[in-house]
C-alpha cells in the first residue's frame, strides 16, 4: 500500500477524518466535492485479473451468465409466481462500463483508506447495494483489514460524492444466501445471490426510523453483483458478489487481523450464516419504478445521462 504522503491533501486525513465513531457506521458520511482533485502517485491500485467465475460458496446457489441463482426448493417455503425480469438495458449505458473507469475511481478515492484504522486494502468491488426499502444503488466498495467501505462514486462527473466505513470488528453477523421477500410479498422473486453485514439488532430500530426511506440510522447493509457482471472481461470478478463475499469471510475469519484502534468490538465473534435473506418489502411500488428504470446507477438514458 502506498504510503499516504503520497498523495495529494484534499483534506481526507484532517482531524475531523480521523475522529471517526464506532459507535454507528452510519453516523460516518463526508461530503467530498474536491475529491476528484486528488492525484494518484503512488503504487497503482490491480484490480482482479481472473477471467473464470469463483465457485460457488452456497450448494443452493448456483450462478447463471447474468449473476443469478437457480431457486433451490429445500431453502425457505415460499414459491415465487413471478420473477424479476433482468435488466433489459444495454451494458454500454452504465458509464462505469467505459475503458478504464473502475480503475481510474479506485485510483482517485484512495485517499479515503486511512493506514492506521483501515490497515492493507484487500480488495476492491463496484456493486449493487439495496437499502432497507429495497432500492438498488451503484456502490464502489473498500475492503480492507479492518473496515469495509461503501463509496458513493459519479462515474459522469468522476467525483466521489459520499462514502460510509464500516469497522469490520462491529459486525455481528454476516448472511451469505439467496435474496427473498416475505411470503405475503407481492414482489416478483430476485433469484440473486447477496450479502448482508449487520453490526446490531434489527429488533431496537425504532418503527419511524425503518419506514424511512432515507434513514441511515439502518444496522445492516446489503450488497448484491453489479449489472456489468453480464460481461465478459477481465474485470468480471470485480462486478461479482460470490468474489467479494469469499474475500470478506476470509478478512472476518483472519486471525491475525489487527484490532484497529477506534473501533467498538461486538459482544461475541461474527456468525457466519448461509442462508436466505430476507428483503421486507411487500408491495413497494415507489422502489420497483426505481429499480426497472436503474435509477441508482450511472448511466446513459437517451439524450440526458445521471
């Protein structure tokens, strides 16, 4: 990793930076407007070169070419009438697809990765985070050995517009498991594969904080592949979520993992589950408008592009 004097001070290493909580994820936004400022001087970022698909980490998921799973019957009892159509828009909209752009964002948000609480960069992933109301957003992903970090990046305007930290040693638990909605849902099935952290009880939020579509006060965070994992580059294992959850397990199971020094620990070791996860959305109209039209991803949409 490249030593942080060598790169320009945008005012990410400020003291106001540093005094991270560990109380909350959440409670960690910046606003970093001249961040695309920043110049890249160091070692360059290598993102994945393997071309063939991880294998799977689940026996009841089994990816196809678009980054789905075959529904197993044995894993839950709801019997989906419906399933989600694939994105019918065309790869070359989503403006991340460009030559270079994935690594260029990387290489331009490296000044968020402070050494001393976030320790080696393991790896970095562009995927699909959905939020507790099940909208779909295009997230640029950090992880390191001791934090997991969710960058809100404009691949149009390439500028880092938000970005959260999620100290590792908060976790409580991680669902590595096929993405379901209740039983009663009226949603068409997902037949996709995801990961969800969480670092406290789902039960202590309070009910106007989890009906609040912008709340960010949610304990857990839930990532599935990018639409770009349809292609067929160099580049795939950085879309794919299979590739990002087997790397987390093995940062969360590392026992030479350094306790980074602002961090709150959980009560106990992170449980590791595999099974379904549950997205509690029931008939949300607002969100599927949302996701069919692709609204949290940077793209081309005719003669404007946002």
């Amino acid at each position: 990793m490249a030593n942080s004097k060598d790169y320009k001070d945008v005012g990410l290493n400020n003291d106001k930076n540093q005094n991270i909580s560990g109380s909350s994820p959440s409670s960690d936004f910046d606003r970093l407007e001249d961040c695309n400022e920043a110049e890249f001087r160091g070692a360059t970022l290598s993102l994945s070169q393997e071309t063939s698909p991880p294998e799977s980490i689940a026996a009841s998921a089994c990816d196809d070419p678009n980054g789905n799973i075959a529904v197993d019957g044995s894993v839950g009892n709801r019997q989906p009438s419906a399933t989600r159509a694939p994105h019918s828009s065309s790869i070359q909209d989503f403006f991340a697809v460009r030559e270079g752009a994935l690594q260029k964002a990387a290489e331009q948000c490296r000044p968020v990765l402070l050494e001393r609480i976030d320790g080696e960069l393991r790896g970095i992933w562009l995927l699909t985070e959905i939020d507790h109301w099940d909208a779909e957003k295009e997230r640029l992903l950090f992880l390191t050995e001791n934090s997991l970090i969710s960058l809100k990046y404009d691949f149009i305007t390439l500028k880092l517009l938000d970005y959260v930290r999620y100290p590792l040693k908060q976790f409580c638990q991680i669902i590595i498991g096929e993405l379901k909605y209740p039983e009663k849902s009226l949603m068409p099935a997902r037949n996709q594969l995801g990961v969800q952290c969480s670092w406290s009880s789902a039960e202590q939020i309070p009910v106007l904080k989890r009906w609040n579509p912008w709340s960010r006060e949610i304990p857990w965070v839930t990532y599935t592949s990018h639409p770009l994992f349809k292609m067929d580059t160099t580049e795939k294992t950085n879309y794919n979520i299979e590739d990002f959850s087997k790397k987390l397990i093995a940062v969360i199971s590392d026992e030479n993992t350094t306790e980074p020094p602002l961090a709150t620990p959980t009560s106990g070791p992170c449980q590791i589950l595999y099974q379904p996860i549950i997205i509690e959305s029931y008939a949300g109209l607002a969100a599927a408008l949302h996701n069919a039209n692709e609204l949290g991803f940077f793209k081309s949409r005719g003669k404007v592009s946002f």
